[in-house]
C-alpha cells in the first residue's frame, strides 16, 4: 500500500488491534467524505463521494488533495439491492469483487467476497438475526447498538471483524484483521469496509448525525 503524508488533523485512536480506521467527514455538501487511517494513526486513504448517483463509483485516493488513486470500487449495475461491486487498482486490474445478498439483507445484512475468477472466498455477516433486527426498527437502535460485521471463510473461521463505534455525531468503523488468508487481498478487507462505510451508512442509518452531506 502506497506510504501516504501524516494527516493533519487529529486522527481517531480505536481500540488495541484494529488495522484501520475509516471515519466519516461531516459538514461536506451534496455527497459524502470519509478517511481512513491506519493503526498508526496515519491517513492512508480518502474518498469523497458524489451525490445523486445512479451506479455506484467509490474512488478512494491516498490523501486529500486526491492526487494518487489507491483503488476504486464500482459497481456494475445502476442501483440494484443486491449489487456486485468489483475491486480496481489503479492500472485498471481487478483484484476482486463484493456482492450483497439481496433478499436475505433485509433482516440481516451479508455479503460474498469474491476473488479476481469470481470464485467465493468469503462472506461477510453482521453479528446476530436479533440485533440487526433492533438497529432497524427501534429508534435509535443503530446509534445504542453500533453494527459488528464478521469476515468469514468458507470453513467459518473469522477473518476479520468491522466494527462501528458509539458515536452521535460521528461514524466510526474500526477494522481488525485477525487471520491472514493468501487467497484474500488485505486491499479487499480494507474495501468491503469502505462498502459498509458508504453503502450501509447511506442506507440504514449510520449511527452519526449527518450535517450536510
């Protein structure tokens, strides 16, 4: 991964273990913004999204003055629930791809990881059927019971977890890497925390008051 400057502000401490950190921007107009830093407190990547968007397009730079891409996520269709989203590096290489599980994530969000031949590597599935249940339809519940996303293989073993903050105003979500798999790119884990960042934030209420954006 590109060494990208040190940020200039104040970057948000997680608890002990967690790789990275991706942070919402608020007062951004017509779109959204959100930073991510490392378990050094250094701004390793930024994004800032375009509102109104029929087809989902996330680029994500290596700092703010948006001069060296790091990845962009697109997806393939115009809004669809149950999108894929393919993993871009620069050079226009595909290093894999995110689907949503359409129907199924109505209750309970999940997620197929897929590596660049389209073979399955991993899922993604928040905590609990009961929480994701409370988040949706208790009001407030998103911002009393932040959202916990686990990363798991075929088998079920837990290849990382992202986790969302307590926070009002601010979202928050905390990366921990905690296996390693050669079939699994660690751009790939840092990117499915960007979707769940953009995409669950934007739809479910993301635990932070939006101001602007």
């Amino acid at each position: 991964m590109p060494t990208p400057p040190t940020a200039v502000h104040p970057a948000p401490t997680g608890p002990a273990g967690e790789r990275y950190t991706i942070r919402r921007k608020i007062f951004v107009l017509f779109g959204a913004s959100f930073e991510i830093f490392d378990d050094q407190r250094q701004l390793v990547g930024f994004c800032r999204q375009k509102a109104f968007k029929l087809k989902e397009d996330i680029q994500i730079w290596t700092d703010s003055s948006m001069s060296g891409e790091l990845m962009r996520i697109r997806a393939r269709s115009i809004i669809d629930f149950a999108a894929t989203y393919d993993l871009l590096l620069p050079d226009g290489i595909v290093l894999g791809s995110i689907r949503r599980k359409g129907l199924s994530s109505i209750i309970r969000d999940q997620w197929l990881v897929f590596d660049r031949d389209g073979r399955e590597i991993a899922q993604v599935r928040e905590d609990s059927t009961g929480m994701a249940l409370v988040r949706r339809f208790l009001p407030l519940g998103n911002v009393l019971f932040p959202s916990v996303y686990h990363l798991v293989d075929s088998s079920g073993r837990e290849l990382a977890v992202y986790r969302q903050h307590f926070n009002v105003f601010v979202f928050r979500l905390g990366i921990t890497i905690k296996a390693e798999d050669d079939r699994l790119d660690e751009l790939l884990i840092l990117a499915t925390g960007c979707l769940l960042a953009a995409i669950e934030g934007r739809q479910g209420g993301d635990g932070g008051i939006m101001l602007g954006d």
